[in-house]
C-alpha cells in the first residue's frame, strides 16, 4: 500500500507545498473551465469576448503584429512537439532528476494533446477567423496553444522549482515564464484566431492536466524514495 506505515513528514516541504497549491488551484480552475464548458454547449454570447475583441482592435500596430505573430508561434504544435523532445533527452541523459521524471512529462506533454483535440471535437466551437498561417484551423474551444503552452511552460517552472538553484533565480524564472504563458493566449486574441473564452478555458483546463501530472509524479518520487530508503536500510542490516 502506497500510504502503508508512511508519515506526512516523508514528503519533502517543496512537495507539500505543489501538491496543497497544485490541488486548491486545480479545483478552481475546474470549476471556471465546467462554467465556461457549459455557456458554450448552449451556445451563450460571452461579453468579455466582445470587449477584448474591442481592446486588440485599438491596439493593432505592425511591430505588435510580427511580435504577436512570433510569440504566438512558440505556442504552437510544432514547437511545443520539438521543444518537448529536447527537454525529455536532456532529462534522460543530461539530468539527475528521478527516471520518472521525463517520463511523467512526455505523458504530461502527450496527454494535453490528446484531450484538447477530444474537448474541440467535442464542443465544435467556431474560430472567429481561419487563418493557417497562424496555426489556426480546426475547432476553437479551448484554445490548443493556451492548453499547450500551460503545460508545456508550467512543467518547465516545476523543473526549475524543484532545481538546486538559488531562490532568486527561480523565482525570476518562474515570473518570466508565466508572463510568457499569457503572452502566448494574448497572442491568439491578438492575431483574431481565438475568442479571450478560448484562452480563459485553455489556460484553466491545462492548469487541471498539469497539477494532476505534478501530483502524480511527485507521489511516485515518494514512494520511491520509500522504497530506496528500505532497500538502503534492509541492506545495511544484512551487511552488519
């Protein structure tokens, strides 16, 4: 039994304090994204849509253009697919980090993919414009790059989290990358390809997958740990 003759005090601190943030912040983003799921089944107009519709438009400059057009791209399925391979064979072979560890992220990685095209087929919204260029075919709700870029950037921040740096770089890390994630959905509400909805339920919905897949792995580091002190133990025991 995974909790058999274990104490809270097993976990480390950091792991405490993902899993309370991680399981709090995922049941209010659940309860947002069922919300907004459920206004775009019945086919409701959202007025935030319209009025961020209203605030891009006054906003519309060339250099903003080529830079939502640029940023938008490292939210896309391509790079998210090659940037995704990079960090798993840096995590293999480069990492100190638990075997766990770039496999929980490919299925992390693997997963959003699979559910955000399964949650578009299934809610069948319309983009507000088709622009391929854009990465920007196929059904909108939620947005594939908000969904992505979530969890994709999210697992890098847990990674430098969980690193040996000092305290001030991770935190700037972490500020950076999630100013860059909502970028990425500023982005799609920018270029015309996404309503602010779309983000708003990808953003949420990724937030849900990842703080499952954090969970997930940072219970299996645990027990292994659980397990390794026990072989360490029952081997010093033998040895004596």
């Amino acid at each position: 039994m995974l909790f058999s003759g274990t104490k809270i005090t097993d976990l480390s601190k950091a792991s405490l304090v993902i899993l309370i943030l991680g399981f709090f912040s995922a049941g209010a983003c659940f309860y947002i994204f069922s919300e907004l799921a459920e206004d775009v089944l019945e086919h409701e107009k959202f007025i935030a849509d319209q009025m961020a519709i209203d605030v891009v438009s006054h906003m519309k400059t060339p250099w903003l253009d080529t830079a939502a057009g640029w940023i938008t791209e490292t939210g896309s399925v391509m790079w998210l697919t090659v940037s995704s391979v990079i960090v798993i064979l840096y995590l293999i072979y480069f990492s100190k980090l638990s075997k766990w560890v770039p496999i929980f992220f490919a299925v992390t990685m693997a997963g959003i993919s699979t559910l955000t095209k399964t949650l578009k087929a299934f809610f069948a919204r319309q983009r507000p414009e088709i622009v391929a260029k854009y990465d920007a075919t196929g059904f909108s709700f939620p947005s594939g790059h908000s969904t992505g870029s979530m969890v994709f950037y999210g697992f890098i921040i847990y990674l430098i989290i969980i690193s040996p740096i000092k305290k001030q770089w991770k935190y700037t890390f972490a500020v950076c990358l999630s100013v860059y994630i909502l970028l990425i959905g500023f982005s799609r509400v920018y270029l015309g390809v996404h309503y602010f909805t779309d983000i708003l339920a990808g953003f949420t919905f990724g937030f849900i997958w990842l703080a499952v897949c954090i969970a997930a792995l940072e219970l299996t580091m645990w027990n292994q740990r659980r397990r390794d002190r026990r072989t360490t133990s029952r081997t010093n025991t033998i040895m004596k």
